[in-house]
C-alpha cells in the first residue's frame, strides 16, 4: 500500500499536477521538493525515525541554477536514494523518451516505473502507481516492445564471436585481422562495421558498450 509519497519536481506546474492526480487517489501525505539534494534530505530523514517514504516520484532532469546541488539530477539521486532506502518504490516522471535511457533506468537503476510526460500522462501516473502498489514494475507499452522484441533477437556464431571480442577487450579495429587470421569470414572492417550497426539499430543501441552489456546481461556472451 502507498500511503507517503515524496514528488522531485522542479517545475512547479508539473509538481502540482502530480499532488492532484496523487490525492485523487485518495493519498493525502504528500511531500515536494524542487531540489534532488533535499529529496535526498527528507528520505534520509524520514528513514531514520522510522517515518520511510513508500514512494519516490522523481524527473530525471532538473534546471540548475544559482544554488549549488550535489546531486545535479535524477540519475544521482536515484542512487543515493537506494543506498539510503533500498526498498523504496522509485517512479521516474519524465520527458524522456529514448528507448535505451529508459531501459537502462530499469536494468542498471532498478527503478519500479516509468511515465511520460505527454497526453494522458495523469491516468497512466494512476495505473503505474496502482501497480506499484501491488508490488508490481510499471513498464510503459513501448519499452515492454523493446524488450520483447530484444528477447526476440537471435545472434548468429559470427556475431556471437564479434561481441565476444569485443567484451575481451580488443579494439573494433583489430577485430578483423583475428578474423582472417581464424579463417572467419567476412573479415573485412566495413563488414565488420556494418553489422555492429544492424545489431545496435534491431537492439536500438547507439554505442558497442551496450551491446557487449546486452550481452552479458542476458547470458549470450
């Protein structure tokens, strides 16, 4: 059950529009702050006499301004909350919307779920926050999508063998002169090139360090 809530918002029109959708749920102990380093603060303060939070609904992006932070945004303080409270439900409330930022904030992060900042986004607060309180991740449809679709991906050996280099610590350029030394074919640097870019585009990965983490993660390599 969710009964404490703390919203990390720097703009006041969205931190209001939260407190609203929050008490038409019937929660009424609501906590804002426009700072990450008082979000931290109160959670840390609340941990220690025994008055914890139940959830923390925090942007990922905050305006800085003449007042020096220590945590600068969202990232951070998702980690420093965690050391704090590693039981605390986090729900990211945010406008970003790059498949692999929000993935990553599920796999390295741990957050419990992830909204919009669009139309429709104060019944989809209501849904998320409904299955958080069942003790459930909230995982938006298109991110569910991508992680289907990523379960879905099938690596051949010769891709297999790239990443594998890869993950070992060889550099992308040297990779194709071991190829041809094993007789494994193509060995050549634009083929190479061209299908670590058809993996990152089907995995929508920008970077080989992703893919290699992928990769890991997932048992493959």
């Amino acid at each position: 059950m969710i009964t404490k809530v703390l919203i990390a918002e720097d703009h006041e029109s969205a931190n209001i529009s939260v407190q609203k959708t929050l008490e038409e749920l019937s929660i009424t102990h609501i906590e804002h702050v426009y700072y990450c380093d008082d979000a931290l603060d109160r959670i840390t303060r609340a941990t220690r006499s025994d008055r914890s939070f139940d959830l923390l609904i925090t942007d990922l992006y905050f305006e800085a301004d003449e007042r020096i932070q220590t945590l600068t945004g969202g990232f951070d303080l998702i980690t420093a909350v965690r050391q704090v409270q590693p039981d605390l439900k986090i729900l990211v409330f945010s406008a970003e919307n790059k498949p692999a930022t929000i993935e990553q904030l599920y796999t390295q992060y741990e957050i419990d779920g992830y909204v919009r900042k669009a139309r429709n986004d104060a019944k989809e607060l209501k849904q998320a926050i409904g299955e958080l309180a069942q003790h459930r991740r909230y995982f938006p449809r298109h991110i569910m999508q991508l992680i289907n679709s990523k379960n879905a991906y099938e690596f051949s050996d010769y891709e297999i063998t790239i990443i594998s280099l890869l993950a070992s610590g060889m550099l992308q350029k040297d990779i194709p002169a071991y190829l041809l030394q094993n007789q494994i074919k193509p060995s050549g640097l634009s083929s190479l090139e061209k299908k670590l870019n058809q993996m990152k585009d089907a995995l929508n990965f920008t970077k080989n360090e992703q893919l290699v983490a992928f990769c890991k993660d997932k048992g493959i390599i």
